[in-house]
C-alpha cells in the first residue's frame, strides 16, 4: 500500500482500491463460514475513536476488527473526558501513550484525521470526517458495484440526494472516478456543491433522466434537519422531485441496482417498497462494509504494507 | 533580537536612504544624535560614535502598520502592548494603530486615554482605534468627538460587521465633522454563516464550510454607497478579493475619500494551501483564490489598493492546534512583513522597491494623518534599516509576539529588516 494511513480517498492509488477489493472478496468468503474468525491480526490493538453518534459505521468497524483476533477499545465523545475540557490534542496523546497500532476515527471537523497524524504515530483510519471524506464507506461501494457488475470502469452510477453534506458522495466521487466509473449527481441545486465539475462529474437535476443514464443509484440520506434551513421547502417537495418510489422506477422500463450507506428515511429519499426489493442491494452492502474493512485492516495493519510513507 | 538605548551618537554609513516623500533614493550616511536625526551627507567615523555599517542597506521611514491586534486589555496571554512592540519592530514597524477588539473593548475615552498612557511606555508608537459602536455591537455610535481628543486616529468595529446599513450610514455621515477615517470589516454575516474559507474549487474537496467572495464585495459595495451618499471617509480594511476591488476602483474614480489596504497573508498565500487544513490559515476574510491573489497585486499596482496592512492577530497555540471549525480567525504578521510583500511584489511582480517602501510608510501615514518626514534633520528617528536582497527562511526564533500562530514558519522570504530605530533605541534583528 502507497499510504501508511487511510485517511481519503483523494489521489488514493487505483492499484491500491483493487487490491483493498480482492482482499474484501477473500474475507467475504470467511465470513460465510461456520467459523468467521481469522487470526490475521492477533495482538494489535485498535481504538475505534468517535467523536460522532455511529452505530452502523462503528458495529461494522468492530466486528472486522474481532474477526481479525484484533484487541478494540471503543472511545466515544459522550462517554469522554472531552466534555471536560480535555483537548483532541490530549486524547491523542493519551491513547498514543498506551501504546496502540491503529485508531479508527469519526470527527465532525474536516481534516480531523490527518490532524491527528500530527499526535499520533499510530495507523490512522478515517471513519467519516465532517462533510469531507468517508473513504470505508466508498470502499464498501465500489465492493458491492465490483460484485453485482463485475467491473468498475465505465459503470454509470448516480448519487442522489444532499451532496453538498455529504462525506459519502465526495469519498465515492473520488474512488469511482479513480476507478473509471462515470458520475451523476443529482439532488436539489442547493445541495449540490458549487465547482462541483472540478470533480470531474456531471450534474442533472432531473432523476427521470438520470435513472435512464444509470447503471445503478446511490441514494443518500435526506437529514430532516436540512429541512427549514432555507436549503430545502419540505419533504413533500422533495420527494416528488428527487424520491426514489417504485411509482417513478416503475416508469423506466430497466434493470437499475439500488444503493443506501443508511441509516435510511424510509418514505422521503427511499420508499420501503424499493429499499426492500430484490434490485435493492443495501443489506449486501452492509456484509461488504464488515469484508472491506477487514480488508483495509489486514492490509494497512498486518498484511503486505511495504511500510509506505504518507 | 537585540534591544537597546541608542548612544549619544550614530552614524548609519554606507547605506542608501530612501525618500518615501521626495521619491528619492541617494547614497548617504546617516547621523544620529541624542535620538534625532542630526545630519545627512558623508561622514568619517569618530571615537565616541557608534558606527553603523549600511553597506547594502537602505535606510527609511519607520513602517507603520494601520491594522493589528494587541490584545490589552483582556488577552494578554495572546499579547501585550509591549509584546506587540517587539512584534513591530521586529518587522521594522515604528508606528502601529490598533484594533478596538478588546475586553473591554475600546468603546470609551477612558479606555482610548488608558491605551495611549500605557503606550507611553512602550518602544513604538501606539495608536489606538475606537469602535465606532458601544461594545461593538453595532447598535449606539461610540462618543467619537471625545476619543479623538484623547488620541483616537480612526474607528473601526473590528471582526464584528457594522451589519446595520442606518449605522453604518450614522458612522459616516458623524465622521465627517472629524475627517476620519470610518473602517469596516466587510462580510454578509448572513451569506458567510459559518464558512470558515473561501467557497471555490478547494472547499469543495476539503469538504469545509465556504462562503463566496461576495461575502466580501457586497458589504464593500455598501460601505462606498453609504460614503457616496454622505460625504464620509471609507478606509477599506483587508481587501482579499478580485470582486472588492472591482467596486473600489470605480468609487475611487470619483471620490478621494476611499483608501483601502491588504495583508501581506492574501497576497503571499491562496487557497490551495488550505489543503493540509493548516489551522494557521483560517483567516476573516478568507484565504482566496490565485486570480484573486493576482487581482490584488495588479490592484496595489495601479493605486486601487493604498497601502499595506498586517492584521496581525495573536492566538495562544492552544486555540490555534484544535481541530479547523474550533480554532479562531487570525494569524500574527507583523515580524514576517517585509520579507513576504517584498517577495510577492518586488522579486516577484516587479514592483519598484520604493513604491512598496511608500505602501509600508507614507501612504498610511497619511490615511492617519501622520504627515510629518521622518528625515527631516531634528525629528526623533524612527528609521527602519532593511536588507532588500536577503533570502531567508523565516521561523519561530524570527517571532516576538507573545503569539507564534504564522503560517509564514518555512516559508522563503525575500528581503529583511535588519534594524529599527524609534523613541531612542535601536533593535537590531
């Protein structure tokens, strides 16, 4: 691996995502065993720091981790010492002092992970920073698109919804692009990004055309609390432009695979009727996120990390 | 840093003296006495002077810097009137006018008249800026007739916008029964919400919330309306982008009663060097682009921009070594001055040294009204000695501001201040 740290996905080598995806496959297998547990990792300890309510990211993380024999300490803002003051610059240090191999870190803040490599000489794995980067999530992405179409160059994928918010749309844009995939972003203009075309992307704001475009739609969580902040006028709005119902899907005459990182707004940005369908492969997604971050694990932490420098 | 008294007498020789007033610069020497500047012409050195070698040097007006922050009263952990001195000398300033932004904020005489006795003490010369509102917020106009008379040369309500457009009109229009000038820190608050960097190409990948230069224009915009329709004096501070200028160049056409200054930050850095989320570069206004980092030279080029000013704002390493969204706006700029505007602009753009001396001297001597020529044989001197050609590497050991948050540690710097001279004494950097 070219870098020591996963902290993006920005300039990450394409060789590098491959290779993450194999090995993904490979561990996907084990997991379908009787016995899920490998001994890959058996005396390396990881810190699952998070400075942001998880559940999903951060269950996915540890279970990797505990099906590669890694010892996992989980560290979470609210049961912190931070609420007393104590600094990112202590809490660092700290764990760096007890002597640990790798943290895995969500932080509201962007650039909060390679802030941290400033602290800390531990393997530093970005579990979500601010609306900057999501690199594991895009990872898991490109696993699952990788398995259902077996290629990645030239798939037409969508992403829809708030990506202005979003550290799964910029992660994605940046492995796909990488990768040879072709973009659409479509969501409401005042969640899309300005300059958004120095990502190399397209942009429509009209789902019917984009689902004919489409190999497959990555559909972003609509945050309620968007709603009222001037960026959006209601759910109802939103959803007759830009919802993913089975009345709309049913008027495209094709096979489209659907996408969710979750947790999903059943009934604004998803219906049930399609989150729950067979072209759905949102649940699938969730194995690969355990598979593509033992992956990421095993290769920066035990596997065939030529000890490259970041 | 060497600080010292200077003797009885000095001879500064082998230099060329730079006329900021008469454009001039001419090989000569320099002598000193009792503080004052006593002789120009050539001069053998005798037993009891202290001799100065200039050779390669030239010799000037003491810079002075209309924009810093000195934290006192209030923060005196980030700086002190004092601590802010050396700052200035360090950076060959004599003269620095500073902000109202304080606790208590400078809003009062009594806090103007406190600021110029404590100023009595210190090393340079120290003018403080009132707010223009009590408690800079932006509601009751400041007793400025009063403040003026205590030693006030300008008012300003810092960081905080004068938001509301029948203030900021009031501000002006009482302003000009003093023929001062008015500053106002130019951001939309409601479009800028909570950017902390300029919204283009790089924000989009860095994922930080942006706000667009029009932040910036539209309040520009406003201000020079308002000192149209009133006759005030509008001094523009920190001007970083292209849009700005635009507004500014047309109001000048017509009106004399605008100047505008930038910092030696938006010329020397641009936005792509937020990428390592350098916190040191979180900025109000902000950090922008490369075409506006050019609209700004061509601008200081072509009179649209008057003169320079440093911003200088101290923050405690423990604000500035958090996460982005976290650590305040501001970084320190007085010792790094020189030598990153005389890259940018001399080395790099052409600039003729003895316009930038003029950006750094006379012209905002004169938005203060500080007219007098600092080589007149009889003033006390308050000279500032530079090397134009040095290349250096400016660092932490370069900095006496009680402060070191300065994205300039590292960078290549064109050009040095080698000594200061003010009120009697001579640093020598």
């Amino acid at each position: 691996m070219k870098h020591r740290h996963l902290l993006g996905l920005k300039d990450y080598p394409a060789e590098d995502i491959k290779s993450i995806i194999d090995t993904a496959f490979t561990f996907k297998e084990v997991l379908e065993r009787p016995i899920k547990k490998v001994p890959s990792l058996n005396g390396k300890t990881i810190v699952n720091l998070f400075f942001e309510n998880s559940t999903r990211t951060r269950i996915s993380f540890e279970l990797a981790q505990k099906r590669l024999s890694a010892d996992t300490v989980n560290f979470s803002a609210s049961t912190s010492s931070l609420k007393k003051g104590e600094t990112f610059k202590d809490t660092a240090q700290n764990l760096e002092a007890m002597k640990i191999d790798a943290v895995v870190m969500r932080h509201p803040t962007p650039g909060a992970p390679l802030h941290l490599t400033k602290y800390i000489d531990a393997i530093i794995i970005n579990a979500g920073d601010g609306t900057h980067e999501h690199p594991t999530q895009a990872i898991l992405d490109m696993t699952s698109l990788h398995e259902k179409f077996g290629y990645l160059k030239g798939l037409k994928v969508a992403i829809i919804g708030d990506i202005s918010h979003s550290r799964v749309a910029l992660s994605n844009i940046y492995g796909l692009k990488t990768m040879g995939a072709e973009i659409t972003l479509c969501g409401p203009a005042t969640l899309i990004p300005p300059f958004v075309e120095d990502l190399g992307v397209n942009v429509n704001y009209n789902v019917d055309e984009v689902i004919e475009w489409a190999d497959a739609l990555n559909v972003l969580r609509i945050q309620r609390e968007r709603m009222g902040g001037g960026l959006l006028p209601s759910i109802r709005e939103y959803r007759n432009l830009f919802g993913i119902t089975r009345e709309r899907l049913s008027q495209h005459n094709k096979e489209l695979v659907i996408m969710h990182p979750g947790p999903m707004n059943r009934g604004v940005e998803i219906d049930s009727s399609v989150a729950d369908s067979d072209q759905a492969i949102i649940l699938n997604q969730v194995l690969n996120g355990v598979a593509s971050r033992m992956a990421i694990l095993y290769l920066l932490l035990g596997g065939k990390s030529e000890g490259g420098k970041d | 840093m060497d600080f010292s008294k200077l003797k009885k007498q000095v001879i500064l020789k082998g230099g060329k003296i730079l006329d900021p007033i008469e454009n001039t610069i001419k090989k000569s020497d320099l002598v000193l006495e009792d503080g004052k500047i006593k002789a120009l012409g050539k001069f053998n050195s005798n037993k009891s002077a202290h001799l100065i070698d200039c050779k390669g040097l030239i010799i000037t007006h003491g810079f002075c810097d209309l924009h810093a922050h000195f934290r006192e009263p209030g923060r005196e952990d980030k700086e002190t009137l004092e601590s802010g001195s050396m700052a200035a000398l360090a950076g060959g300033f004599t003269r620095v006018c500073v902000m109202p932004n304080t606790n208590p904020p400078i809003d009062s005489p009594e806090v103007i008249r406190y600021i110029v006795d404590r100023s009595e003490e210190c090393p340079i010369y120290i003018h403080p800026i009132g707010a223009i509102t009590k408690g800079q917020e932006g509601n009751e106009l400041t007793e400025m007739g009063t403040m003026l008379s205590e030693g006030a040369v300008a008012f300003s309500d810092d960081g905080l916008p004068v938001t509301n457009s029948a203030i900021m009109r009031n501000a002006l229009e009482y302003g000009t029964m003093f023929d001062i000038p008015i500053i106002n820190h130019a951001e939309d608050l409601c479009l800028k919400q909570d950017a902390v960097m300029h919204e283009g190409k790089v924000s989009t990948h860095l994922g930080l919330p942006s706000s667009p230069d029009l932040t910036e224009s539209n309040m520009v915009h406003r201000d020079l309306s308002l000192t149209d329709l009133t006759g005030g004096r509008l001094h523009v501070p920190h001007v970083s982008s292209s849009k700005s200028l635009d507004h500014i160049r047309i109001a000048k056409r017509k009106n004399d009663k605008v100047t505008a200054e930038v910092t030696p930050h938006h010329l020397f850095f641009t936005d792509n060097d937020l990428q390592k989320f350098d916190t040191n570069l979180k900025v109000a206004p902000p950090i922008r682009t490369t075409s506006d980092q050019k609209a700004l030279i061509k601008a200081l080029k072509d009179g649209t921009l008057d003169c320079i000013a440093t911003d200088h704002a101290p923050h405690t390493i423990e604000e500035k070594e958090g996460t982005f969204d976290l650590a305040p706006f501001g970084m320190i700029g007085l010792e790094s001055c020189f030598g990153a505007v005389n890259k940018v602009l001399v080395k790099e753009n052409n600039l003729d040294q003895l316009d930038l001396i003029q950006m750094l001297t006379t012209r905002p001597r004169k938005i203060m009204g500080f007219n007098d020529n600092l080589l007149d044989i009889g003033v006390n001197a308050e000279l500032t000695i530079i090397d134009p050609n040095e290349e250096w590497i400016f660092s932490r050991a370069d900095i006496q501001s009680k402060s070191y948050n300065s994205p300039f540690i590292g960078q290549n710097m064109y050009g040095r201040v080698k000594y200061t001279i003010c009120k009697d004494h001579i640093s020598v950097i």
